[in-house]
C-alpha cells in the first residue's frame, strides 16, 4: 500500500468516531463480566496511547527543530529515529526500501558489521562482523541482540540474524619465527672442530 493510499484512509478515519468505538469496545468487555480481559484491553489501550504518544512528540520536536534547516535534512533525522521509524514501518509508510532501513538499523549499533546476504522468503539476513583487531568473540551475544533489537525498530522484515564466525572473517596473523641478526653485527662462530 502506498504513502498516499494511508493518508487518504488516516483522512476519512474521523478522530472522534475513532474514539467511540474504542470505549463501546471497552465497554463490551466489561459488561461481560471478565475482568482479566477487561483490565488488559485498558492496558492495551493505555499503552498504544503512550507509544503513539511519544511517536508524535518526537516527530514533533523533529519539526520544532527545522527552521531554516532543509527539509530533506529534517525527514533524514526522523527517519534515523528509532520509535519515529518503527511507527512508519508500523502502517506501512516509511518512505526508504527495506535495504536502506536494514542500512540504517546497522548505522545504529555500535560493533560495526557488514551484510553478507539477506535472503526475503525466509527473512534471513546474515552478518560477518566489519570490525579490526581482536578474536570477535567476547560480547558476540550482544552484539547480536543490539542488532537484532535496531533491526526490529528499522526493518521488522528481517526475522532471523545469522552472523558469521570471527575466524571466516579475519585472516590468520602471521607468525614471526625468528628474526636475523641486524646487518654490520659480526656473530660470534663456533671455532672448527681440533683447534687449539
């Protein structure tokens, strides 16, 4: 579905109409006497108001900020917001294709990976660690939660994340042996065998 196809259906969703039906609804529940279903759909409610809620303070505050700046550079610094981008993915209208979403989730986490491939049937997306210098395996589980916690807020398709082992991805170190006297240092040579 499209951007223009959702704010068209967000326009003709009338905000008070909305607002009746979600107390009928609630109303139902409690008149059916369960009061466990009853408490957790005002849960429900009071927490997709708090999440919306920031969502829209956030997007907002994005706008307070822009006067005099491009808009393109405005959209680009709501986009990189995490609650603001997982609201778009959300209902369909994030403007970036889903590479440059997973682009953005991996920007976001602080050991840098790379993607080696990202298969769509199966929501696979396989990692091998962009990092120099050590072994790549202390602290491997969390790097991958903080991936797989960006890749939820930017790009949800993604189901699955595979990385890669440290050792398929470094080379092996070189192993110095020996090293060579300095050039100009004369050695000291065993003296041949039957001199006095």
């Amino acid at each position: 579905m499209s951007v223009t196809t959702h704010t068209a259906a967000a326009k003709a969703l009338d905000a008070e109409q909305a607002g009746r039906r979600i107390e009928e609804m609630l109303e139902q529940l409690t008149a059916a006497g369960d009061r466990k279903a009853s408490a957790a759909a005002e849960e429900l409610v009071r927490v997709l108001m708090d999440f919306y809620g920031a969502g829209l303070a956030r997007i907002l505050d994005g706008l307070r900020a822009a006067p005099g700046r491009e808009t393109g550079d405005t959209l680009d610094e709501l986009l990189g917001d995490e609650l603001v981008s997982s609201l778009l993915v959300l209902h369909d209208l994030h403007p970036e294709d889903m590479g440059t979403r997973i682009g953005r989730a991996l920007a976001a986490v602080r050991d840098p990976v790379e993607v080696v491939t990202f298969d769509e049937s199966t929501g696979t997306l396989r990692l091998r660690s962009a990092g120099t210098g050590g072994c790549g395996c202390t602290g491997a589980s969390s790097a991958q939660q903080s991936v797989e916690n960006a890749l939820a807020c930017f790009a949800p398709e993604v189901t699955t994340v595979e990385m890669e082992p440290a050792s398929a991805t470094q080379e092996p170190a070189l192993l110095q042996i020996g090293t060579r006297p300095p050039q100009g240092v004369a050695t000291a040579r065993p003296a041949p065998a039957g001199t006095p």
